[in-house]
C-alpha cells in the first residue's frame, strides 16, 4: 500500500475513503498492491449492507496475479495474516454476541417472574438491534472489522449467521487462491480452530448450573429451572439429586391432594 492518504484513512477507521482512493488507483494504474490495499477496505467492511467476500477475494486473487514471481509468496502471507486476523475478530464478535442473548434471555425470564405480563426483550426485538449491540464496538479493534452497519443486519441470531457465513466462505476463498504457502495456511487455520474450541470449553465450565448457589436459589424461585440445574449441576452428587427431587414432587403432590380435600 504505496498510497499515504489510504494508508491514514484505513488507520483512522475511515475505510469508505481508503476504497476510493483505491478504486481511483486501479483505474489509472493497477498494481498488486493497491488490489491489496482494497481489499482490506473490503473485508474490514464485510457486515455492511451489500458487502460480500467476494469482492474482498476478488482483490486478493488480483493482488497475487499481478505481483512478480519473487513477491507472491510475500503478498499470499499477508493476505492470510490479514484474513486469519479478521475471521478472529469475527469469532470474537459472535461469541460476544451469544453472551449479550443469553443476557438479555436471563433479564426477561426474571422480568417475568417478578412483573406479570413482562415483555421478552430478547433478540426478536429488531428495532433495538443496534442498542443491543453498541457496547461491542470495541470488537472493532485489531484488523479494523467495521461495525457501523452491522445493526442492518437484524436481530442478533441474523447477525450471528452472517458471521457464519463470512467466515466459512473466507476459509473457502483462502484455500483457493493461496497456493505456495498452503502449509502455513493449514497451520493458521488449525490454530484459529484450536483457540475457538478452547474458548468454547472454557464457557462451558462456567455454565451457571455448576454454581451451587445459583442452581439452590433457582430451585426456590423457579421450580423447573431449579430442577433443570440440580440435574445438570456437578456440585451434587446423584444420591443428593435424587433425594431432592423426590422430596419436591412429594410437596407437589402433597398440596395438590390438600387443595382437592
């Protein structure tokens, strides 16, 4: 990226500018690396309305055709890099947002046991997409994944699928125009998979119904959700749950034989 003004604009987050100067290079002067620098304008701006990948790989694949015999190596690693890098941010951004779902999930299912007649506010809620959202922004760090259409998109399951979507086709379009450095690509991916799989058991060890306090006050409360947890909880023993169990449907059928005599 030879071009000092794209180079400020895509640092400043700015990069709407970066792509037209880019755009106005390649139609004067195509070379690999203002193919290059557009496509990082591109896949920074993936989950704004009409953007695809694409048009990100497009670039990518034009980058490498027109760089010498000796650079191309050196333009796939950066493109990798690059796109390694912004399928991290994508990750972290749908891990972020289950986390703000099932937030929000848990506020409605308490405002309904303490407000009769509670609205969901869940991620059905379209027109608070955005607000939803908003306090993710800082996903926006590292590569520069635009956020400022994202809201757009719809509810937060609709984003979360465009996610999928991306990512899944960014792995497809590597595979297909990286061809020196395949090994290194096999080894990248491998890495993202690893980090993903690790950061997916380490939520699972924190599920709420392996905290003894929460599953005991869910049981008061929230009867079904209590038991829920009780049998999904490692912080009883099986003897323990069953006991408690037993005592509970014998309550339950107790006050109902009471309230028919």
């Amino acid at each position: 990226m030879e071009n000092e003004l794209a180079i400020l604009a895509i640092k400043g987050g700015r990069h709407s500018e970066a792509e037209q100067i880019f755009n106005t290079e390649i139609t004067t002067k195509p070379t690999s690396m203002a193919y290059y620098g557009l496509g990082i304008c591109k896949i920074n701006m993936t989950l704004n309305i009409g953007r695809t990948i694409d048009e990100v790989f497009y670039c990518f694949e034009k980058a490498i055709s027109l760089s010498d015999e000796f650079k191309r190596s050196q333009v796939e690693i950066d493109i990798i890099t690059v796109s390694i890098a912004n399928l991290e941010q994508l990750q972290n951004l749908y891990q972020s947002l289950e986390a703000e779902k099932k937030k929000q999930a848990s506020d409605a299912v308490l405002g309904a046991a303490l407000t009769v007649g509670a609205m969901m506010i869940g991620s059905s809620h379209k027109s608070n997409a955005f607000t939803q959202i908003s306090s993710l922004a800082v996903a926006s760090a590292g590569v520069g994944l635009s956020l400022d259409g994202i809201s757009k998109l719809g509810t937060i399951p609709e984003i979360q699928n465009e996610i999928v979507v991306i990512s899944t086709k960014t792995k497809i379009a590597l595979e297909n125009i990286i061809q020196i450095n395949k090994k290194e690509l096999a080894k990248s991916l491998e890495k993202l998979n690893e980090l993903h799989a690790v950061t997916i058991r380490n939520k699972l060890n924190n599920k709420w119904y392996n905290n003894k306090t929460k599953v005991i006050i869910a049981l008061v409360w929230l009867l079904p959700l209590g038991l829920y947890a009780l049998w999904k909880s490692d912080q009883f023993s099986q003897k323990t749950k069953i006991i408690i169990t037993s005592v509970v449907i014998f309550i339950i059928v107790f006050i109902n034989v009471s309230s028919k005599t």
